[in-house]
C-alpha cells in the first residue's frame, strides 16, 4: 500500500501497518532536510503532478493508497483522487479533525492565508506566523512586524520587517507563552491544522491574544474521509 505521508499520522499508520506484516510504501514530498523515521519503505519527492501518479501507480500497483498528508497539502490531495479514480485503485483521505474555539479563545476564522495577510494589520502590529514556511510569502505585503517559525527556511518573498525562526515542533504551552512574550506579539496567525490543541492557541488563549485561524481547504469530492490512525488501519484492513 501506498501512505502519501509528511505527517505525525502517516508516521504511526505506516508503523502500525508494518507490524501487521503489510507492505508500506511511504512517499515524502522532501521538504524536510531530517524528516523523522519512518517505519517500511520510504520515498521521496514529487511525483511529477497527477500523470506522475499516475504512471507510479501503474508501474507500483499499491491495493490502496491512504492520503495521510498534511490538511493544507491540497494540491497532492487532489492529484491522488485524481490519479487513483483513473487507475481503480481504493483511495481513502485521513483527516485530523479541526480546531474548534473554547472559552477565553479569540479566534477569528479567515478562508484562506491570503484573506489572513489582508486582515492581520487591522488586529494586530506584532504578528507571530505560524503558517507553514510555504505560507509565509501571502505576507509579504503586511506592515505589521512578523514573527516566522517554520522547519525550514521560509520562501521568499518575506515580510518587509520581522524575524525567521527555524524549529520543529511540538512546543510547549510554557516555551510558547515565553516565545510570544519576548518578541511582544499581540496576533496569532496559524492555519486549522487539527490534532491536539497545540501550544500556541493555549498560549494565545492564557495571554488573551487574538488568533487568526485559516480554514482548511476541502478535501477533493467523492473520496471517503478518516480521521483517526485507528479508523484508517480499519479502512485498510477492513471489509470496503
Ligand atoms: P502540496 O501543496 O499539496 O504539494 C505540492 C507538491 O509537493 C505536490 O504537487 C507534489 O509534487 C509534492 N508532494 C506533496 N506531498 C507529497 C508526498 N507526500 N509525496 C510526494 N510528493 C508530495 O503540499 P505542501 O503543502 O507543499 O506539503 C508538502 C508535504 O509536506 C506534504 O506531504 C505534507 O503532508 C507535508 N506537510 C505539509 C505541511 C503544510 O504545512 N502544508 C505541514 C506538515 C507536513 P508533484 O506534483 O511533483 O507530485
């Protein structure tokens, strides 16, 4: 089978699987210099769009492929409910569920990273982003001053003032109220990842801070939905 990974859950999938003796292909986009270790077989880089896919799963004939991707990864998302559909093979999309706002939150949700740049001046003039290194350029134009943390170095075009911070998470609340803190930000930018709350909406929550959290893009029509590792090696393994 093939796991279209980048994430926590396509890690653990690929693992669990393994130790049922199934064969996993995990493919990675590369974007990571150290991705962390993945359990059977790895590999790496684009497929070249949808035909790419395509011609991969002809030669390859995975039984199924799980979309464990990242929920903002929308462009690899699509090309699988494309390539697959074509070739017959089961495609099933594991989702984390989303964030949903709870008391002492102030959260404002905006479509997308761009609707997040044209507002984030009107709520805030020290901005912490938190939106992924490839998200960081729909904020080039904002005068606000930005805080950057991504894994790797973010692409350009960059904010006009600011700073880059490279780590890899998980943070923790403490580190993170400290984070915001010391570089005196007063607006939280971060796309609706999901997964656990994360440390820095419990940051921003103890320190009352507004949030802009922009919604995830849908997930491509027809292709069945997951939102657990659990529910996905029961998809896989399950009766379809
Ligand atoms: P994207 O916009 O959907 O993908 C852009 C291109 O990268 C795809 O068209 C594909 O290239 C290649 N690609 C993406 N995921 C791939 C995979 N698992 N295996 C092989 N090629 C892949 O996605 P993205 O936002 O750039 O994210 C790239 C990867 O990082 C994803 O796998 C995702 O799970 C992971 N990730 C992303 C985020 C994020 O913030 N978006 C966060 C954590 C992890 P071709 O067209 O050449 O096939």
């Amino acid at each position: 089978m093939l796991v279209l990974g980048g994430t926590t859950e396509a890690r653990a999938l690929a693992a669990r699987l393994s130790a049922r003796g199934l064969q996993v292909v995990t493919s990675l986009a590369g974007r990571t210099s150290a991705p962390l270790e993945v359990e059977g077989t790895v590999r790496v880089g684009g497929f070249g769009g949808t035909s790419g896919l395509s011609t991969w799963l002809s030669s390859s004939s995975p039984g199924v492929v799980v979309d464990a991707t990242h929920p903002f990864a929308a462009r690899m998302s699509g090309a699988a409910a494309v390539a697959c559909a074509a070739a017959g093979v089961p495609l099933v999309r594991l989702l984390r569920p989303g964030w949903t706002a709870g008391p002492g939150d102030r959260w404002e949700r905006v479509a997308s990273l761009d609707a997040a740049a044209a507002r984030v001046d009107a709520v805030g003039s020290r901005a912490f982003l938190a939106v992924g290194g490839g998200g960081v350029a729909a904020f080039a134009g904002v005068r606000a001053w930005c805080l950057v943390r991504s894994i790797e170095p973010p692409d350009a075009p960059l904010p006009a003032a600011g700073e880059v911070v490279l780590a890899r998470g998980p943070f923790g609340v403490g580190d993170e109220v400290a984070l915001l803190r010391r570089w005196a930000i007063d607006v939280v930018v971060c796309r609706d990842s999901g997964g656990p709350l994360d440390g820095k909406l419990t940051a921003a929550r103890t320190l009352e801070l507004p949030v802009l959290v922009v919604d995830r893009p849908p997930p491509p029509p027809g292709v069945p939905v997951v939102g657990s590792v659990d529910a996905a090696v029961g998809w896989v393994t399950g009766p379809r």
